[in-house]
C-alpha cells in the first residue's frame, strides 16, 4: 500500500431553522479498499483534525473533519435538506484516495440523477443508497443499460 494522503473538508451537520420546518443532514463516509463502507466518526485512527464549524440553521452542530486515506479508499459526501413540505433533496460525492472529485449524483422526488463524474462511479453510488436504505423510485446514473 502507498503513503496515504490527507484529506481535507469531510463535514458533518445536523442543524434545523428556528422554526423547525427546515433540516440539514450532512455525514461523511469511507468505502475501504479491502474492508467496505465506514463511517468516517467510527474510525477514530482515519481522523487527523476536527474542526468546529458554523451549522447552516441556527439550531443544531456542525464539524469539518480532515481525514487520512490510503491508495483504493473512496470518500463519500452525502448532504440532504428536507424542507417545510416535507420534500427532500441533496447529494451524494464521490472523492478518490487524493481528495479529488470523481462523481457526484444529485437526489431530487426520490430520483438519483449523474451530475458529474464518469458512469464507473456509479456503484458506489449504489451501494451507498442500498446501505443508508434511501428511498429511490429512479435511478439515472449512467451505468443503465440502453435498451
């Protein structure tokens, strides 16, 4: 295995307006080369930095952790709003072991839509959603099979 590398900006928040009709979820998590998805809080050796950091609503806490990788890790950035209608949104990010953006998928009315990146990423992508059980009635990722 290389040198790791250090990655920097993995935020984690949990904060809702003052009224309470808007929520913010934001979690970080790592897929291992040879040991599967993780959550980036658990692993306590992975962490370098936490940094406090201001949640976008008033009520709630908000931390950006800076995170050591090896060669073959993936992270993910997952952030979703739910809004006063009770509709919710976000997206999923996929960084390479550099800390480069390699994929992100956009989720809106319960679809998983490609944004950026190529289609190989899609599985992560995939795995994610099947692990954190989000509800999804589409998918558009680019990995689909044209018919």
């Amino acid at each position: 295995m290389s040198q790791g590398t250090i990655v920097d900006g993995v935020v984690f928040e949990e904060s809702k307006s003052r009224s309470g009709k808007h929520i913010v979820r934001k979690l970080g998590l790592i897929l291992l080369h040879n040991n599967g998805l993780k959550n980036v809080m658990k692993l306590k050796d992975r962490i370098v930095k936490t940094i406090e950091i201001r949640p976008t609503y008033s009520k709630g806490w908000a931390k950006r952790l800076c995170i050591k990788t090896n060669q073959g890790d993936y992270v993910i950035q997952i952030a979703f709003v739910k809004n006063f209608l009770g509709k919710v949104k976000g997206y999923i990010e996929v960084y390479n072991y550099k800390g480069e953006l390699v994929y992100r998928a956009v989720y809106k009315d319960g679809e998983l839509r490609r944004s950026i990146g190529e289609p190989i990423y899609a599985w992560i992508i995939r795995l994610v959603s099947q692990e954190l059980r989000i509800p999804v009635k589409k998918t558009r990722l680019g990995d689909e099979k044209r018919k």
